[in-house]
C-alpha cells in the first residue's frame, strides 16, 4: 500500500513521470556470451536504504521493470551515504521484500557482490575465500528472500585494486603471483560447488584489472569452476581508464563490462557546477565525492556540457547513451534518489549519438584527460 500511495503522489507531482519508455527500445546483451540476457541500463541500487526508504526502492525497481530494465545490481555491503555495521544488507532486504510482496522474482536479472577484505564490520574484514564464501552467499540469499543469484560478484580483488582514485599511487610490487593463483583456484571451487548447488548462475568481476581478468579466466579454463562473464568498474566520459588494457581484456575473454558511476557521481548531470550543492544531493552527503571533486573536473563538465548544448542533448542522455555504445559494454548501471531522476535516465536509450557528436566527446577528452 505505501509503494501505490508513494508512485500516486510522484504521478500527481511530476504528471511526465507516466510516460511509458517502450520495450523495444530497451536493447538486450547476452552477458559474455553466457545465455544471461541483460538490459543495456541496469538500475543501481546503493541509496535504498539511505537516502532511499524501501517504498522508494520498490517504486524504483517497478518503473524500471515497466520501461524495459530487467537487472538490477546490488551488494551485500550496501546501502551507501553512508556505509556503516547498522545498515549494511540493508538494500539486499529492500529487493528481498520487494520479491515477497510482488511474487515477480522471475522478472528480474539479480547482481549482487561479495565484500573484499578490509571492512571491520563485514566478516571482521576477512578477504574473499573458500571458507567465507558459503555463507556470504546464504547470507544475501536470507535477505534477498530467494534460493538463487543470477550474478554473484567479487566486489574488489584481494590483492588490491587501483580503482576510487588509488590508480594515482598504485604500486604492486609486493603482490605474491603464486598466492593470488591459489587464491583464485580456491574461490573458483567454491563457487562451482554453489553452481552445483543452484545458488548461483554466473560469476562475475568488480574492481578488477586487465591482468586480474586474464587470470581468472585462465585459471577457470584450467582448474574449471565458473569462467567471469563480467567485469564492473567505473567508466563514464570522465573515467576512461579501462579504455585500453581492460577493453582488450573484455574483448579476448568474453567479459563484458558494467559501467558504474557513468554520470561520475552527478558531476556530468552539471548540477554540481558554479559551487551549486543541491539539497539530499551526494555531495551534500559526501563533499569530496571520493575523490572526483577537483578544479579539473568542473573545467572537463563544462566541456561536456557544450557538447550537449552544441547538439541540443540532454547531457543525461549524452552520458549514458556514450557508455552504452562502447563495444565492449554488457550494461550502464545508474542510480537514482527519485523516480525524476529514474525516468530522465530512461530516455538515454533512445538516443543515438552521430559521428560529430562521438568526435566532439573524444575531443573533449583529450583535451581534460584523467580530470580526477
């Protein structure tokens, strides 16, 4: 009942909101070649809980569903803004109730991620392991109210990762290469036992680099256990990073990418420009944006934005319409605080970029490389 009242009253407020984004135009990818059709926009989920309540996350899910989305990505660690031990799984209960209450489990493509080591209040900061993997995964499934995961992810690697702005500072060097193949050969026998037992269906990445991608593609051909038909990084207009060894690596491996943040955080929306900080915005929640917030990303947005203005586009639609193009891409996730904002982000895949415009953005990018 609240979810009805909550969708009647966004509808009364904002009237567009009952435009109806066809299904057609939804573009489906079968996910690293795995039989996993997935929609080219995945809805995110880390605010549900947060700045989300659940009538809002299951208002969410429902338009999302209705316009053509049919995944959905979450992690056991969320909801985020912020991260902390009294609300973590709490967005994992979010869709779990949502599946009770509408019996629609079959509709959905569900992600969700297993934490890497390092958080004091998730298994004690235990890493990724034949041992913590079990009973991570009954843990989501006790939440999400199902008897299965369609992806079940690696949130980040336990080696480390380069990815939230440490690619500035990475060093490498003391990785252990015989600890990290062991490491692999024993998760990926503990996910083909949970294959086994019908908890899962596919594998995926987070985080990862090229070389961690080869590896555990390499070490699935050889040791067997489920192969990764999926990698999620940050990717957007502004964090191009994986537009060279890892799209190389997607390509060879049959792993395709999920692109997270693709609005970098809001910042191309542009509505952080000119010292503007809206109310219940992220940045209002997190001022640094981890990092994103820098003179040189506000010089690199208003170079973006003139490429909206100059082909009369939304910027929102620009952005995620640009990720969705990129050869090597299995879906864009994006988030929204409200159904606004979800239904803005539902009209980029009816959006087609021409050559010039494609030509402007690769412009603008070498222009304002790397701008955080």
């Amino acid at each position: 009942m609240l979810v009805v009242w909550y969708r009647l009253a966004v509808a009364l407020l904002h009237p567009k909101l009952g435009k109806n984004i066809g299904n057609d135009a939804m573009k489906m990818n079968d996910l690293g070649k795995s039989g996993i059709n997935v929609s080219e926009l995945c809805l995110g989920s880390m605010t549900w809980g947060t700045q989300n309540s659940f009538a809002e996350g299951h208002a969410q899910i429902d338009r999302a569903l209705d316009a053509g989305i049919n995944f959905v990505d979450t992690a056991e660690m969320y909801p985020v803004n912020p991260l902390s031990a009294e609300t973590q799984g709490r967005t994992e209960e979010v869709i779990g109730e949502w599946f009770e209450k509408s019996k629609r489990r079959a509709d959905m493509v569900l992600a969700t991620k297993h934490s890497g080591k390092g958080i004091a209040y998730v298994r004690d900061g235990a890493g990724i392991s034949s041992a913590t993997i079990k009973d991570t995964i009954e843990g989501s499934l006790h939440r999400l109210k199902t008897d299965y995961i369609d992806l079940y992810q690696f949130h980040w690697p336990n080696r480390g990762s380069y990815m939230f702005r440490q690619n500035w500072t990475y060093d490498p060097s003391d990785q252990n290469r015989a600890e990290t193949i062991a490491h692999m050969e024993d998760a990926l026998g503990a996910l083909q036992r949970e294959v086994e037992r019908g908890t899962i269906r596919a594998f995926g990445l987070s985080n990862e680099s090229a070389w961690g991608m080869a590896q555990w593609a390499s070490v699935a051909a050889r040791v067997g256990g489920p192969r990764p038909i999926s990698v999620q990084n940050e990717y957007s207009l502004m964090c191009r990073v994986a537009d060279t060894d890892v799209a190389e690596a997607c390509v060879n491996e049959n792993i395709d990418m999920f692109a997270f943040s693709p609005l970098a955080t809001g910042l191309l929306t542009g509505k952080y420009q000119d010292d503007a900080i809206p109310e219940g915005s992220r940045m209002s929640l997190s001022p640094e944006l981890g990092g994103r917030k820098t003179a040189r990303a506000f010089e690199a947005v208003d170079a973006y934005l003139n490429v909206a203005k100059k082909h009369g586009l939304d910027p929102v639609h620009m952005a995620l319409a640009w990720c969705c193009g990129r050869p090597f891409m299995g879906s864009v996730i994006f988030g929204a605080t409200t159904l606004e904002q979800l239904e803005k982000a539902l009209g980029a895949v009816e959006v087609t970029l021409s050559d010039e415009v494609l030509a402007d953005l690769d412009a603008v990018n070498m222009a304002h490389p790397m701008p955080y």
